[in-house]
C-alpha cells in the first residue's frame, strides 16, 4: 500500500498549545524577509508560538512577511521545514554564536 502525504515527512503535528524556552537554543531561526511571502503556513506550527507578521508600517504592503522574536525561538526547525516544504524557503537556521555575532544580540 502506498503510504499516504510522505511529502509531510518531517513536518508535526500542530502543538496543541503553545509551550515556552527553557534553555539557551543552538540554532536560531531568521526569516529572509525579502523573500518570505507571509503566508503564515509557517506560524501555527511553532511550539513556542514566537512566530509573528512584521508590523505593517514597515512594509506598508497587505501581506507583511512574517518575523521571529528571537527570545523566544527554541530553534526547533519546524518552521524552516514548513517553509522548504509546503510553501517556500525563506528561512534560515544559524547557530547562535553565528546569530549572535551577526545580529549583534545576546540570546539566553
Ligand atoms: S512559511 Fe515561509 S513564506 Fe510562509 S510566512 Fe512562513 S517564512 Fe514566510
Ligand atoms: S525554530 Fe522556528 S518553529 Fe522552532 S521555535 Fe524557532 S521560530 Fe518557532
């Protein structure tokens, strides 16, 4: 029998209800906003819920691109994997001393 939605694989489940950072992440999610389309596939499979539309006075355009609140972001992957696999590619993964150092910022 041929299994079904194999191009899901890797993508889970919708968290039931949001959960929070316990511990400093090694990855950190940055969205190209460039190149995200905001079609907000990505948002409601964050488990930590950190996922928001940039503010519309940025962009002034309907549709902003979504942003990452980066004190929050567990690195997790799963919205990356969402993007590359039911929408686009506009997130990248960066270690967090590459974050860190290339964002000017300190993630605890
Ligand atoms: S799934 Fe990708 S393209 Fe869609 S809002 Fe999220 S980052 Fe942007
Ligand atoms: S890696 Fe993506 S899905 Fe995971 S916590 Fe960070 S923003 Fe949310």
């Amino acid at each position: 029998m041929t299994k079904k939605y194999d191009y899901l694989k890797g993508i889970p489940e919708l968290p039931e209800k949001p959960n929070i950072k316990k511990k400093r992440p090694k990855l950190m999610a940055v969205v190209d906003e460039d190149n995200c389309t905001g079609c907000s596939a990505c948002v409601p499979f964050c488990p930590v819920d950190c996922i928001e539309p940039v503010p519309k006075e940025k962009y002034n355009m309907p549709i902003p691109p979504v942003q990452v609140r980066f004190d929050e972001c567990i690195g997790c992957q799963v919205c990356a994997r969402v993007c590359t696999k039911l929408t686009w590619d506009a997130i990248r993964m960066l270690p967090i001393d590459v974050f860190e150092e290339r964002y000017m910022m300190k993630i605890s």
